[in-house]
C-alpha cells in the first residue's frame, strides 16, 4: 500500500490551526535522537504553503493551465507550426532524433516546448514593461534572447538537463513573486504567514467556497537535487522580504510530462520522501473555510495583516477596511463604548 506523501492533520478551530503552526512548538522539531532544545536552526529550514482549497494539488499555474488552456493550447499550435517549417539547419539535431521516435513522444515533446516558451514569453514582457516603467530589476539581459534562440537553446539542452538555469535566475523569481503564472510554486518559511494568504484568498474568493483551508510543510532537507529552492535577494523587493518568499523549482519537471503527459504536483514527485535520520513526514494542515475570518482575526493580533505582508498605504487602507467590516472590527466596537 503506497502511503501518502503528506502526514493529514484535520484542526476544528482557528486558534487550534494557529497552534499546530507555529514553529516554537516541538511538532517542528528535530526528531532524531540527538536533538537538544538549543537545536533552533533545524526548523528554521521548514517551508510553508497556504492553499484557499484543500482539495488543490501542489501544481504550479502553467502546469494547471496545460490541459484546456486557451493561451497554451494556442501557443501549442503556434510553435507546431514554427517546428514544421523551421529552417534546415534550425534545431536539426533535434528534429533528426525526434522523427526517429514515437509519434506520441514528439508531440509531447513540442507541447513540453510549449510549455517552457509560454512561460518564457510571460517573464520577458514582464522584464520588458518594468524596466520601461523604470523599476529596478535584476540584471536580466543575459537571459533575455529572441524567442528563436530560446527554442533553440531549450530543446538542446533538455538532453543534458541544462535549463535549471532558465528558470531560476532572478528575474523569473521575481515575476512568479508579482503573480506571472509560470512554474514556480510559491512558499514561505513563516507558517502564520502562510496561514494567511489562504485565509485571506478564501475570505475574498466570489466562486464556489471550499469546505477547507490547507497550510502545506515540507522540510527542505527531503528535497533532493532534483528540485531547488529559489530566493531573490531580499533587498531588492521589499514584499518578498516582509513575506520571507522563497520559491520552489522542479528541475525533472520536463521529464516527467515526456514520460506521462502531464506535469507533475509535487505531491507526485514527494512520494515515498521521507526523511529518514531525523523522521520528517511532509505535512497538510487543514482548517473549515467557516474559520477564515476568526483566523485572520487571531493573525491581526499576532502582526500579521495585508498591511504587514504588502508594506504600503495602500495595504494599511485595505487593512483597515477588513477590520471595519470582517470578524475583526470589535476595536471599533470598543471605542465607541468608551
């Protein structure tokens, strides 16, 4: 019987999911049997990610975007149509190998092109319009190349895994932190902070609301070679800083969709990952949706707001709003019956 990768925990209240979350508990601490109280920097390498929806899969947006997706589905069609009429010596290497195999796997393979040069073409006028804008970016112009080269490039050095340095270069960090729909997967190393945004996404949500709120762990120390962990310097964007950002990186991503046809989540790929020496199961908390509102109640009063994530006057406003009219507007309330 194959086990699940993550370890369920099912909490009723919001002050029972806060305290399953916070890192001083010693539910985060290192198991093994030579851990001492003083052994603080082990779960400090603990990673955080909230999900509106428990039922999601950890699935990077492209990825979710392959199967039906307008934009990718068009994309799809478009580089089919470069593929077929490329030029003699334009990715020969690569044409030559692929006419010699499965049909289905040619197909897979340019859908995987597809795939990658969607999200390359999201991040390049991300660079674009920013740097005109005037904003200050990393310097990205030596990964910036013509759509050409790209393919190119990328088809190349799929054979040899040599494209972990397209995607984790700084400025595609940064336009997944800003909300680009590409194939980074979101976490934080705060869990109240993660705690947070699902709260904070269900509250908003106008579709169908969910039954449950998720907080997802995962010790970095479980990921193996095959997946990275991704920071832009903090120094650089004020938000990724007040949100201790980090993002997540599945080099065998491509691998995978040739072999199966579809991307991976990382529920996937973490199957069977345990962590052996120090006995860390990956975790799944979960929260009714009909506490959303008393959880970001109870992170308020522990500084953790809008206001606090997204520092700016615009998040103070949009914080205080929530207050007036959310389960947290009792200061209100109490001034008046001053």
């Amino acid at each position: 019987m194959q086990l699940s990768a993550f370890e369920l925990r099912q909490c009723q209240t919001a002050s029972e999911f806060l305290a399953a979350l916070r890192l001083s508990s010693e539910d985060w601490r290192d198991q093994s049997p030579g851990w001492t109280r003083h052994d603080v920097d082990f779960q400090r390498h603990w990673l955080f990610r909230g999900q509106r929806d428990a039922t999601w899969r950890l699935l990077p947006t492209s990825f979710r975007h392959d199967s039906g997706s307008v934009s990718i589905n068009n994309t799809y069609q478009d580089l089919a149509r470069v593929w077929a009429t490329v030029e003699e010596n334009d990715l020969r290497l690569e044409r030559n190998e692929l006419e010699s195999l499965d049909i289905h796997y040619r197909q897979r393979f340019i859908r995987m092109l597809a795939s990658a040069f969607l999200d390359f073409s999201l991040v390049r006028e991300f660079a674009l319009l920013a740097d005109s804008l005037g904003y200050h970016l990393p310097d990205f112009r030596r990964w910036l190349v013509e759509p050409r080269k790209f393919l190119h490039d990328y088809a190349r050095k799929h054979y040899d895994d040599g494209n972990a340095s397209v995607w984790t270069h700084p400025i595609v960090a940064l336009a997944r932190h800003h909300g680009m729909p590409i194939r980074l997967l979101d976490w934080t190393q705060n869990p109240l902070f993660a705690a947070f945004f699902a709260a904070m996404d269900a509250v908003n949500c106008k579709e169908d609301v969910a039954q449950e709120i998720v907080v997802f762990a995962i010790h970095s120390t479980v990921l193996n070679s095959e997946f990275m962990v991704v920071q832009v310097p903090h120094h650089e964007n004020a938000f990724l800083q007040a949100q201790q950002g980090v993002l997540v990186f599945d080099q065998k991503a491509d691998h995978w969709f040739l072999e199966y046809g579809v991307f991976p989540c990382l529920e996937d790929r973490m199957q069977g990952r345990f962590h052996y020496e120090h006995k860390l199961p990956s975790r799944k908390i979960t929260l009714p949706t009909t506490e959303a509102r008393e959880l970001l109640r109870l992170l308020a009063l522990e500084g953790v707001s809008q206001a606090h994530l997204f520092p700016s006057l615009d998040s103070v406003a949009a914080t205080i709003k929530t207050r007036i009219s959310g389960a947290d507007s009792y200061p209100f309330v109490q001034a008046l019956d001053e």
